[in-house]
C-alpha cells in the first residue's frame, strides 16, 4: 500500500494495513465516533491526515457524550468546561480531565 499524501483517501482495508488491526476493530471504532471516518453508500472512506491526527492525540479523548454523563455526576464540571479554550485557566483543563477521569474511569481505562 502506498499512501502519499496526507489527503490521502484510504479504504477500510487500507486504513485497517496502516493500522496494524483486524477491519472489523476500525469498523467498531469508526461507528462508535472513536475514530474519523465517513461511509459512502456501503463503503468506508478515511482521510489519512485525519487518521494521522487521530494516532497523535491523547488516548483519553473526551467526547460530548462523556462530558455529558460527566456533569451529570459533577455539576462543577460545567464552569471548567466554560474556561477551557482560555488559555489564562490553562490549570483548569488538567482541573477538568481529573474530574473526567474520576467522574468516569470506566471511559479512561481505570475502576
């Protein structure tokens, strides 16, 4: 398989090569929104930068879903999350993730 740019457009089976992982892994993760990917009629189609960025990021990322079940059980969550993007309450998107984390640690690979 040759992938040569990043706007690469890669099948599921090339995505699958590239990965190192049985097709039906990237299936699972790219229905459940784990990993960038648009279906076209029957098929799956992936933009290797976007598989590129998705490799580079934390592990724990955090969905709306999760933010969600997480303020449900922490409304302090709610003003952390209003200050994320300003990078003067930096501390507070490490604040957040640790609420996150112990909010949901069957999301973050913890019990």
């Amino acid at each position: 398989m040759t992938i040569a740019t990043a706007t690469a457009i890669m099948t599921l089976s090339e995505v699958s090569e590239y990965l190192r992982v049985k097709p039906e892994v990237i299936l699972q993760q790219v229905t459940l929104g784990q990993l960038p990917g648009r279906k076209l009629g029957e098929e799956w189609r992936f933009f290797k930068g976007a598989i590129d960025r998705w490799l580079s990021t934390s592990a724990s990322t955090v969905t709306h879903q999760t933010i969600l079940e997480a303020q449900a059980r922490n409304p302090q969550l709610i003003e952390l999350l209003e200050s994320w993007n300003d990078p003067k309450y930096a501390d507070a998107q490490t604040e957040t993730l640790n609420i996150l984390q112990n909010a949901l640690p069957e999301k973050f690979g913890r019990c």
